[in-house]
C-alpha cells in the first residue's frame, strides 16, 4: 500500500549526505551479528543463537536495502515521497531493539520498551520511522553510561488522535547551547568546548525533517532527573 505525499526536493548533497548517515547503523548491527556468526571474540553459539543472529543479521540487511532503494529512487525522481503501510508497532520496536542489541550490551546499557496497551496499528511509513527511531537510539546509547538505560514509549495522543513516541535516555543530557540551538531549528553542531558530547547535532535535524514528512514534529528536552527526553509526534495514519 503506497500514499505519496506531496514532493520535497532534495539537493543531490542532500541525499548523500543522508544516504551516508542514514546507512551506518545497520551497517554496524550487520558487522556485528555477523562477527559473531564467524567465531569472533571466541563465543561458542549454540544452534539456537547462531539462528537468531542469522536472522537479525537478515533484517539488517532488508532494512539497509529498502534505505538504498529509497535514496537511489528520490535520486532519480527529484522527490522525497512518502510510502505508507499497516505497521503493528510492538514488532516494529521489537525489529529495531534487535539493530542496537548488541551495542546496547557492550555497552552495559539496558533498553526497556514501553508500548500502551491501547497503541493503535500505524499507517505510515517504516523506512522513514526506522530511520527517525535508529538515530534517537543510537544518540541515546552514545550518552548513555555503563549501567544506565534506554527507554522507548509508545502513547495515544489524546488530543490529536494521533501517537506519541519518546525516546529516554539516563545520560548526562544536552549541554545547554546545543539545546539551544536544536530548539531553534538551527545549526546544531557541537563545539570544542563540549568535545565529550560530540554527535548531539548529528542527525537531530534529520530526525525533524523526517518526523515532518510524517506529519509529525519532534520535540526535545533535558529531563530533570538527568538525561534526554525525545519526543516524536505523530498521525496513526
């Protein structure tokens, strides 16, 4: 099932720019599972495991397909479109857990999925919330220290009909300039003056040109306990 929306031109710098950002992180779980498959780190894998790596190495490898196809096809037409399927969000999550599980592991890190009983079926479209969800993510993982966790909700937006996704993290948050200038939709670079957070600006406004595609809008802040809070609101259909 496909619904176009209305064309958004992108400068051919502006596809690769995203084509280089958007593939890396299932580039990296497919580097991963399969450095387990071939005996790297002298893990002995039961039948069972090597199956389950198999299998997510598989998804990886569909989901970085269908990103290439997406770029190369707004390459060719000059347009960004957006093509919108059923998605049942419980195996959607679950689909991109798995991209980050075994970085969340190295890392120490556990994520936790919080889905609403009453979270409808979505009708959007999953190469582009894959790609809005897997930066969030791996942001909130690069900040996130050993022993912390990374959380993502999924809420009925009672005044919009729509839903509400939020990525929450327990790292040190968003250094006050970068917030800054993230909330203001400007240049969301890093300075030398927080080296230690570097990455923060990669791939926000990504992230908020993607959730705009769907509708949607991406809000970000520092929660008051400590870490991030990213919040992506968007239509059910």
């Amino acid at each position: 099932m496909d619904s176009d929306s209305g064309p958004h031109k992108k400068s051919e710098m502006d596809l690769l720019r995203e084509f280089a950002h958007e593939v890396r992180t299932p580039l990296t779980a497919m580097l991963g599972y399969a450095a387990f498959l071939k005996g790297d780190g002298d893990v002995d894998l039961s039948p069972e495991q090597a199956k389950n790596f198999a299998e997510r190495l598989h998804t990886s490898t569909k989901r970085l397909l269908q990103i290439t196809e997406r770029v190369l096809d707004e390459a060719i037409s000059g347009e960004a479109k957006v093509k919108k399927e059923k998605i049942e969000f419980n195996a959607f999550c679950d689909e991109v857990f798995r991209t980050f599980e075994a970085d969340a592991e190295a890392r120490g890190i556990n994520l936790v999925q919080d889905i609403a009983d009453n979270f409808p079926i979505l009708y959007t479209d999953p190469v582009i919330l894959y790609e809005i969800l897997s930066n969030l993510l791996s942001n909130a993982l690069k900040f996130t220290p050993k022993g912390g966790e990374v959380r993502i909700k999924g809420e009925v937006d009672v005044h919009s009909q729509g839903v509400i996704l939020v990525i929450q993290d327990t790292g040190k948050g968003i250094p006050a300039s970068v917030l800054m200038h993230m909330l203001q939709g400007t240049s969301t670079s890093t300075s030398s003056a927080h080296a230690e957070q570097k990455g923060w600006g990669q791939g926000i406004q990504l992230v908020r040109d993607k959730a705009k595609q769907l509708g949607g809008i991406l809000e970000i802040q520092n929660a008051e306990n400590g870490g991030t809070v990213a919040c992506i609101r968007i239509p059910k259909e």
